[in-house]
C-alpha cells in the first residue's frame, strides 16, 4: 500500500526548506521537498511557483503541523546549548550545530 503525501508548508527558498526538514525528520517524520531545482529560475518565474513545499505522509500531517507552529510564530527566546555553547532560535528543540536537544531550563 502506498502511502499519500500532503503538503503542509510553502518555504521561500531551499535553506528554510531544510531547515523544517531538518526539524521534522528530528521528530521521526518523513519529509518530501518538492521545487528545489526552480530556484534557479528566480526572476523569470512568478515568487510563488518558484517556492519549495514541504511534505509529510498523510497520517503525520497534524503533528508535522504543530511541529511547524512554533517555527511560524518564531516568538520563543533564544538558547545556548549546553554541549557546543551554539546560539540556537527559540522555536528549536535541538542544536542545528551539534543535535543535542535543548535543555528543559534555558536560564
């Protein structure tokens, strides 16, 4: 049986893409990018078509979505991890530099 995919987020360019990417395969979910190789058509090709979407199998759409909440809010403060010293955004529950998961306390 096949699984079906949904999109559930239109990133403005690659590196955003990953990024979400990163953070849901963090959490165990699979992840689809669809779009990357426009990117170079920049400029020649309306902003919206150009933009890579990310996708999740279709049973993991709502978790991947609240995952997806505290990115899009982006008003969390922001924490040094513990293992690499590295400044990580707020809306992380992990170390973009090392992977070690962000600490209960943040003081």
């Amino acid at each position: 049986m096949t699984s079906r995919w949904q999109q559930i987020y239109r990133a403005g360019n690659s590196l955003e893409a990953h990024t979400l990417k990163g953070l849901l395969e963090h959490a165990g979910l699979a992840v689809r990018l669809t779009g990357e190789n426009l990117g170079s058509a920049a400029g020649e090709l309306p902003a919206d078509v150009v933009q890579v979407s990310v996708w999740v199998p279709e049973q993991d759409a709502v978790k991947a979505r609240q995952l997806l909440a505290g990115y899009e809010t982006g008003n969390q403060r922001r924490w040094r991890c513990i293992s690499c010293g590295e400044e990580n955004e707020g809306q992380f529950d992990w170390c973009w530099q090392c992977g070690t998961d962000k600490p209960e306390t943040d003081a």
